[in-house]
C-alpha cells in the first residue's frame, strides 16, 4: 500500500515542481476560485500538518530512490492492469471502460499507463472514466428509470384509460392523429363556449415548434456585494472573477447559450438549470474539501451587514433534492487556488455530491492549472463533444490534442472524468433543440392566435400586485439610510391628489425622478401601478441639479382609485421603518390572500382594542395564522410572543408604534375591511371571509344571443333590428343600449380629458437663478462688423440653433409617446367595459 502511494505521489512530482518554477517567473497565472470557510490562521490546525509532513516524507523518499514518472507509470501499469491483462484486452479497441478507484487510487492517471508489451499507453486502447464505487453508477441508472423511464409510462396508460371513458374510438384516432393524446386529460373536453374541442372547427391550437427540450447551461462569476462571515465567525471578502467571467463567456459561445452570470447567478438559479440541462459548465467558488459551491444570494435585502456563508452554499442535499437525473456532464472549473497543489484525496467529496444527486459523469481537473491551459482544454473538450461520441473518448481526443501544445503532463493530464464512461452527450442536437426552442417563442406571438379582447384584472389582481410591489420595496430597502424614499413617495401621492382635484397638470413644477427610486427593486412598478409615468429627458445640457434624467408624468385620472389606499399603505409602511426586521418580514409575507388579510387583520384589531383579552395559538381563527411561517415571523418582529399555548404582545412603546403602522398597512392592501377599525373594533365583521362577487341573474336575450368565443369574443346572433322576440326582450335590450351608450360616453370623455392634461409638454429648463453666483446677462458674443448698424452674427448660432431643436423634437416625441400609450390603455379599459355588458346575457352566466 506505501509502494502505491509513492508510485501516485511519484506521477505529479516532476510537474509539481516545474509548476513551482513557473510560478517564479510569473508564467504560471491560477484565478483563486476557493471559499476557505474557515479564516487562513485556523487552517494550521494539527491534521492539516500531518498531511503536509507526510506528502513531503514521499516527496524526500521519491527523490532519493530516482524514480522517473516512465518508470511510475510501467510499475502501476503491472500492479493494477496487469492482472487482468488478458480479459481487458479481448474487448475491441475504443471500448467505454469505467474504473472503480477508491481512496488515492482515484489520482492515478490509468489513461498514461503503459503497457509491458506493446508499449501503448492504457488510454489508446479504452475510453476510460472513473468513479468512487460501483454504487453510484447503480444508483443513478435506477433512479433515472424510476424518475423518467416508469412514472411516464404509468402516467401514460393511465391517462389513456381515462380517455377512453370519455371519447369513441374515432375520437381517439383524432387525438393521436392530432398528437393530443398525450397531453390531455379528462377534465378537457369543450371549449368556453360549450362546443367539443375535437369536432368544433373554432378551436385553434396554439402554434409551437417540434423541439426535444434539450438544454445546456454555463453559469459562473457571480457578484458578491458584501463580505461574507465564515464559519469561525471571520469576515472574508470574494475575490473578483474576472477570468471565470470571460471563460464563461467564451464556453457559452461554444453552446450557443447566453451565460448566467454576475447577480443572476444565484443560489436558485442554479438549482432550476440543473433540473433541467443536459450540460452544464460551472466556473464559480467552492469547496473540494467541504463538498460545497458558491453562488450569489436568492434576494438577499441589500444591507451593509456581514452575510452568512450559509446563504450562498450549494450543498449535497441542495444537489439530492434538485434530483438531476437528466444531466449527463457537469463540468467544474472550480474551487481551486494557487495553495491547493498535491494528491488530495478529499477533493473527491463535491464530485461525489453530483454522483450521488444523479448526475452522469463530471470532469473536473485534479490540481489547478494555468488560466490559458484550462480555456484551451475547453475549447478542445466542446469541439469533440459536437461529434456526438462518448465523453471518455472525447476527453482521450482532448489531451491528444493538448499533448501537441503543452509537453508538461502536469498540464495536459489534470482534467478527468468520473462517472459513467459511456454516456453520448451530442452538443449539435443540444444547440439545434435551443434554437427551435427560440424560434418557438418568438413566432407563438405571430402564429398562435392571441385574445381578441383583453379582460384586464379585477379589484382582487390589483391588490395583489399592489402587494408584491410593496414586498419587493421592503426586500431592497435599507431603513436607516434610505428612508427618504418613503417620505418622497407619500409627498408623491398627495401632489398627484392635489393636481386631480384641482385639474391642472400645467401650472404645477416639474417632477424629476430621485436616482434612488430607480435604483430601488418595485419602486418604479409602484408609481406605475397607481397611473405615474416615466418620461426621459436625457439631453442633460437643460437639466437643473436633478440626480437622473427622468421626469414624472403625473396620472390624469384615478384610474383603480388606488392612490388614497397607497398613501394609507405607506403612511403605515412609513411606520414599520423604525424597525429593520420588522421590513424584511413583511418582505416574506406578502402578498397574501385577501382571506388571510382578513384574519390578519382581525387578530391585530382585537389585540389593540382589547388588551386584556388572552388569545390562544390553537383557536381555530389564529392557528393557520400562527403556523404560516413567513406570518409567524412577522407577528414576532412586531411584538408578538407564545407561552406556552397562549399568544402574548408585549406592550412597549415600540411595538405599540409597529402594531398600529401594521394595521393600517394591512387594512390598506384589504378589499374588505375599513379604515374604521383603526378607532374602534367593530365585532360584526370578524371572522367574516370575503364572498366572491356574483352577477346578477338576467334573463337570456334570444333576439341576440350573445355567445363568448374561445379568443374571448362575444358574438351576437342578430343585429339591434326589430324582430318576433322584439317585445318582449325590449326592456332588457333598452338596458343593454343604455348600459353600453354611458360606457361609451364615460370613456370618450376620459380620452378627451387625457388629451387636454397633456396639452402643455413641459421640461425642466436652465435657470438663470438655479445655481448660487451665477450670472444673469444676456449678452451673446457675435461677430465684428464694417459699421455698427450691419447685421451681427452669433458666434456658433447655426450649432447651437439644431442643438436647441433637436432637444426639443426629442422631447416632444417622449411626451407623445406617453399620450399613445394612456390612450391604448383607455381604448382597451372601453373595449372591456362593453364586453362586460354582454357578458352577463352569454349562455356561460
């Protein structure tokens, strides 16, 4: 066992040491892609020493004996392939071989070996991969067939079983002549308005591009904005990855995939690729030794304080619970830095994780190589991998191909592959797949037939945007200095209201937009969602001490009268920014149903009306509440606590101020609960859930019959002409006329009144008296004359002149553009207003 070891030590030596000299003359360039985890100091710990004491015992016997790595290689060749010579060598040449090496043995380099006989190396006559036990490889067949191979068949017959109840046998060969049979089930039988989707010829399927559903994916280099605290409690700040940011996207060009990296490349993101790449590249931090990967952070709150390590790490039960059975390459370029030379045994830990999670094979180099030399590697590795063979033979073409242009075995021999030997991944049907897959979705908005009418949101969807807006402006908000934000919003909302109930956009000063409320995550979509507009003035030679080259529009009309319940939301919101952990739960409550607002809110009610009322968490209107976990946390940030069975709050000034600023949030974001609770309970709405709203029965018009089409149309059978059914249906159709004329008559008054608001285009302008000290003349330099009453010419008049117009025109087509787009959203908003009248009298209703 020592002999081996000596012989594998006695593999590297010689390219370790012509690494070192390499280094010296700064010839040898590694990007340190290592997370330490643990601070440099505590590294020396007594198990660290004893491994480096023992690698440089075997480094002194290996010098004194005169081992050459030919002589290595020909001695482990007749130790380990020897014995088995003759039935590996009735197989045919190129064959897949997968080695089962455990412990050290897993860093020989058995494509080097060389045979006693012949004198080729082991890799010219097999495809050779690697894996730590024969366990791994079974598994992962298992678990692929269970996962893909037996569910999908099972899904199938049953599926075909339940369509067989429901449609004839011409049926069914309409389906599956139609390729339907396979993705319907049973619940699908009629379109909406009531005809059979298999005979009906108004039913139009949607257009979309044969594709495999093949994928590759490259991430890597992401940002980490702030230090990260280590598990010794440390700080430590991640290094710059500019070279794994240009590899990345060197390798994605070879893909023909745009590369994940910077702040996309976080921690979820990843997870869902592996879920469903074929290959993937990974070039980001990690961890041999600990099994780990480093990625940036799901949404974080952007804050200065010391992030934990934790957030960042991909884990072998991240990797099991992604389940990537579909991955059949994974490609490291990670984890290692300049220090990490030597024959460590425990770097097999992270590939094991991949094994293990399903994953097919992984290459990966043993030790860190020159920068130049990895890209080099890749560039041979892909261009193999176009040719649709096994990954074992296209890493052999690989290093053929590097043996050419680096002589150092140190440098052509790092990488391996380690998994399964005989696993095809063919990158030209993987690019041609992405490519229908683009052109699928590019084209499904031309082919595929798109609703005629757009039926816009309801009061329900408004809110719940409104809530998502306010959790992601919790998420990326920093209280303690950005809490001015707050404050111009609100002051915001009330200039809107004041500029509506005066009806004058002209007379007011211009809006410009703070840099800060761009830059903040749903600031922008808040505004949005309440009317605002964004108009840019990017011209910056007339803008006035503004921080962005942005102006605010102002809404013309309340258009889903959420401004008051804004500026109620915020004023509470305003309230909560005393304290920070109180904003990044709400951050992870909302949004919430309007049913889970309802007791929410309640539950704050009778706590502030009632003080001496004792609550229990299991009461069947707390206990859903208590046990959601993202409320639970929120109810303790603000004050609450549990003894026992019993729900406490406690009574400081604090989170009296927090209690009140929640309720009044929340009643806010409520479509069925008033502002009236914030002064007294009222016991008649508790407990009461929200009723879906119903209309109201009507009688059918069968002189028009109204039908709703599957693009959402209404079609009508007749026109308004008198007819049998005339008389008596002519109530209702006077109704009808009635109810779509006020339409009609509201909504062309409101387009008259958007025209009219944005009759004046305002822009900021220079200020003679903006700026402290500056000049107010007039004067303009002109050219000299023959005789004072000639004609003076400007000096650069002409330039100036089209300067001045063009920043005009620019500005003006801005501001058109915004009137364009209010009065699409008006016109659309009337189309589903009449469309709203008829629908009550479609059969559906």
């Amino acid at each position: 066992m020592e002999r081996l070891k000596l012989l594998v030590a006695s593999c590297h030596r010689d390219g370790i040491s012509q690494v070192g000299s390499e280094k010296l003359c700064n010839i040898y360039n590694t990007e340190n892609r290592h997370v330490p985890l643990m601070s440099p100091t505590s590294r020396n710990s007594p198990m660290m020493k004893m491994e480096e004491e023992l690698l440089d015992h075997h480094r002194v016997e290996l010098s004194a004996e005169g081992l050459t790595r030919n002589d290595a290689m020909k001695e482990l060749f007749s130790i380990l392939i020897q014995p088995f010579y003759t039935h590996l060598y009735k197989l045919p040449e190129n064959s897949p071989l997968t080695i089962i090496a455990d412990s050290f043995l897993s860093l020989v380099p058995f494509d080097e070996l060389i045979g006693a006989t012949d004198r080729k190396t082991f890799g010219d006559r097999f495809n050779i991969s690697i894996s730590p036990n024969s366990l791994v490889l079974h598994n992962n067949k298992r678990k692929k067939m269970k996962e893909v191979g037996d569910d999908s068949d099972q899904l199938d017959s049953v599926r075909k079983r339940q369509l067989e109840k429901i449609y004839t046998k011409s049926e069914m060969k309409a389906l599956q002549a139609a390729g339907l049979d396979k993705s319907f089930s049973c619940l699908v039988t009629t379109a909406t308005n009531g005809a059979p989707i298999i005979s009906s010829n108004q039913y139009l399927a949607s257009h979309k591009q044969t594709e495999n559903n093949l994928h590759a994916c490259v991430i890597g280099s992401p940002t980490f904005h702030r230090h990260l605290q280590l598990e010794d409690g440390t700080q430590w700040k991640l290094p710059k990855s500019r070279v794994a940011f240009r590899q990345c996207k060197n390798i994605a060009e070879y893909m023909d995939v745009a590369p994940i990296t910077g702040n996309c490349a976080t921690k979820e993101r990843f997870l869902n690729e592996m879920k469903r790449s074929i290959i993937i590249h990974i070039s980001t931090f990690g961890c041999f030794r600990k099994g780990v990967l480093c990625f940036a952070a799901n949404n974080y709150p952007v804050g200065d304080r010391i992030l934990p390590v934790e957030k960042l790490l991909i884990t072998s039960d991240d990797l099991i619970s992604a389940s990537p059975f579909n991955v059949r390459l994974v490609v490291l370029s990670s984890c290692y830095e300049w220090k990490e030379l030597g024959d460590d045994v425990g770097q097999l830990k992270l590939v094991n994780s991949f094994l293990n999670s399903g994953v097919q094979s992984v290459v990966f180099p043993r030790w860190p190589i020159p920068d130049d030399v990895s890209d080099a590697f890749y560039f041979y590795l892909y261009t193999q991998l176009q040719n649709d063979v096994p990954i074992s033979k296209a890493m052999f073409e690989s290093k053929k191909e590097m043996k050419q242009k680096f002589s150092n075995p140190h440098f052509w021999n790092s990488f391996v592959v380690v998994g399964s030997s005989d696993v095809i991944v063919d990158l030209s049907s993987i690019r041609t797949s992405q490519l229908q897959g683009l052109l699928s979705e590019s084209e499904a908005g031309c082919l595929s037939p798109p609703l005629a009418v757009d039926s816009g949101k309801n009061s329900s969807e408004i809110f719940h945007s409104l809530q998502t807006c306010i959790s992601r402006l919790s998420a990326s908000i920093d209280v303690t200095k950005e809490l001015d934000l707050v404050d111009f919003l609100i002051g915001l909302l009330v200039e809107a209201t004041q500029r509506l109930a005066h009806d004058d956009n002209c007379q007011s000063s211009i809006v410009m937009i703070p840099r800060l409320l761009l830059d903040t995550d749903g600031g922008e979509d808040l505004i949005k969602l309440v009317g605002f507009d964004v108009q840019s003035v990017r011209d910056g030679s007339h803008l006035v001490n503004s921080s962005s080259s942005y102006m605010l529009v102002f809404p013309h009309w309340n258009q889903d009268h959420l401004l008051l319940p804004l500026h109620q939301a915020l004023t509470g919101f305003h309230e909560l920014c005393s304290n920070q952990n109180c904003i990044l739960a709400l951050s992870t409550m909302l949004p919430l149903h309007q049913e889970q607002l309802c007791n929410l809110i309640d539950l704050i009610a009778i706590v502030k009306h009632t003080p001496t009322i004792q609550l229990g968490i299991l009461d069947p209107s707390i206990k859903p509440l208590w046990s959601h976990n993202s409320i639970r946390s929120y109810l303790l940030s603000i004050g609450f606590l549990s003894i026992r069975s019993l729900l406490i709050f406690r009574r400081s000034l604090s989170n009296r101020q927090l209690l009140i600023g929640s309720l009044q949030l929340l009643i806010s974001l409520c479509l069925h609960r008033d502002h009236k609770i914030l002064e007294c309970l009222d016991i008649s709405t508790l407990g009461e859930e929200p009723k879906s709203a119903t209309l109201e029965p009507k009688s059918q018009l069968q002189s028009l019959q109204p039908l709703l089409m599957p693009r959402q149309e209404i079609l009508v059978r007749s026109s308004w002409m008198k007819d049998a059914s005339y008389k008596r249906e002519w109530e209702e159709r006077k109704k009808l006329a009635s109810e779509i004329a006020q339409v009609t008559t509201n909504y062309n008054r409101i387009l008259d009144h958007a025209k009219w608001w944005h009759r004046d285009v305002k822009v900021p302008r220079v200020s003679a008296k903006s700026e402290p000290g500056s000049e107010t003349s007039n004067k303009v330099k002109v050219m000299s004359g023959a005789t004072p009453s000639c004609d003076r010419t400007p000096l650069n008049g002409e330039d100036s002149l089209q300067e001045s117009l063009h920043q005009t025109l620019k500005m003006r087509h801005e501001a058109h553009l915004v009137l364009q787009k209010r009065c699409e959203e008006i016109t659309r908003r009337q189309v589903s207003a009449i469309r709203g009248c008829y629908l009550p009298f479609t059969e559906d209703h």
